[in-house]
C-alpha cells in the first residue's frame, strides 16, 4: 500500500498513526507530498489533491482520513482502535477531536491567504470559539473517563491538539485543562507518535 502524504498534516499524521499503531507500517510505502502544488501522482489519486490519499494493494484509492482509518483497521485483527466495548464514546472523541482539527486547520489556511485579519471575521470568530468549546469540552470528558487503552478516538483528540501546539500556540490550550494535558503527554510519547512528529 502507498500513503501519500506530507509532514504538516494533521489529517495525514492520524492516518500514519493509526497505521503504526495498528502493526501495518512495514506494508505503506510512503509517498511524500505537496498537495499545494497540483503533483499529477496525487491529483491521479485524489481529484480534490488534498493529502492523505491511501493506495491498497489492489490499486483503488482512498481519500480522507476517517475512511482511510476505517479501511486500514479492517486490515488488523490483531488490535482494535475501536473496540465494540467502547465504540460510541470512541467515536464521541473522535468526532469532536476531528472538529477540532478542522477548525485549527481551516484557521491556519485563512490566516495563511488572507492574513491574520482572516480571525476577525465572522467566520474566523466562529471557528476561534468553536476551537476553545471543543477543547473544553474534551478536558471535561478525560476529567470524567479512566485512562483506558488507546482509541481511535484518542489519536484524533492528540493529533488535533498538537497541531494547535504546532501552528496556534499562541491559544496556549494547556492552560487550565489538566486532565487534557495528562492525556496528551501520556499518548504523544508513544513512539507512533514521536515518529510522525510535525516538521
Ligand atoms: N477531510 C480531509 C481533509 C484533508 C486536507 O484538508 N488535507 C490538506 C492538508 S492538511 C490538504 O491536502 N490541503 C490541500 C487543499 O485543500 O487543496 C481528511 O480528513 O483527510
């Protein structure tokens, strides 16, 4: 299998993540890639050109990082990202750590084309508040949860939250979130994650 991917995404590292934890790295070729730049390979595989893109062996590709963890879970039946036990509050965190992602995200492509005027506008505001209301939201769920063994759900939560620390400290989400921070530290030094680090 081929990942096609680059070093700054978030949506990518859940992809890598997920693989890695799920045994299947020695199977994915990785492919880096621009995805601003229009590569034919990546526009062949995803007509959107956004990264990750996943080629299975049988040559189809996947695009999205939700489908792409799907497919590769299917894949191991030796772990479970998302084990049946658990699977709403899973997905619960999931959900929201992929909202999370995405709004950080979309904040840091606004400022990036319209400068840091873009966070003043309605939108920019909307997606500002939505950042801090899921944040909150997560620090009071891992307030009220027992550690357990590493979810899907987890991954997306760790990943979106270094991406803040990577491309919006300046939000300083730590601050006054302890159990979110304990989490965090716990899981981001995981090797899967050290080995994907944002660069
Ligand atoms: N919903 C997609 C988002 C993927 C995405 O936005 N990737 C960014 C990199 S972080 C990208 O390739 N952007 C290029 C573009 O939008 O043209 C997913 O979950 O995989």
């Amino acid at each position: 299998m081929q990942l096609h991917l680059n070093r700054t995404s978030p949506y990518a590292r859940v992809a890598r993540i997920i693989a890695l934890e799920l045994g299947l790295d020695d199977r994915l070729e990785l492919v880096w890639s621009d995805p601003w730049a229009d590569e034919p390979a990546l526009l062949a595989a995803n007509p959107c050109g956004r990264v990750p893109v996943l080629i299975t062996d049988d040559g189809e590709s996947i695009a999205e990082s939700l489908l792409i963890a799907q497919y590769l879970q299917r894949l191991s039946s030796r772990v479970s990202l998302l084990p049946d036990a658990s699977a709403a509050g899973t997905l619960h965190l999931a959900g929201i750590g992929y909202g999370l992602m995405e709004a950080a995200f979309n904040t840091v492509i606004q400022r990036k084309h319209h400068g840091k005027e873009a966070d003043a506008s309605v939108l920019g505001q909307r997606r500002l508040r939505a950042i801090e209301r899921s944040a909150d939201a997560l620090e009071a769920r891992y307030a009220e949860t027992a550690p357990a063994d590493l979810t899907m759900g987890d991954i997306i939560v760790m990943v979106a939250l270094d991406y803040l620390t990577f491309r919006l400290p300046e939000l300083q989400w730590p601050v006054k979130r302890e159990h979110l921070q304990a989490r965090y530290s716990e899981i981001s030094s995981r090797q899967s994650f050290r080995d994907t680090a944002f660069s």
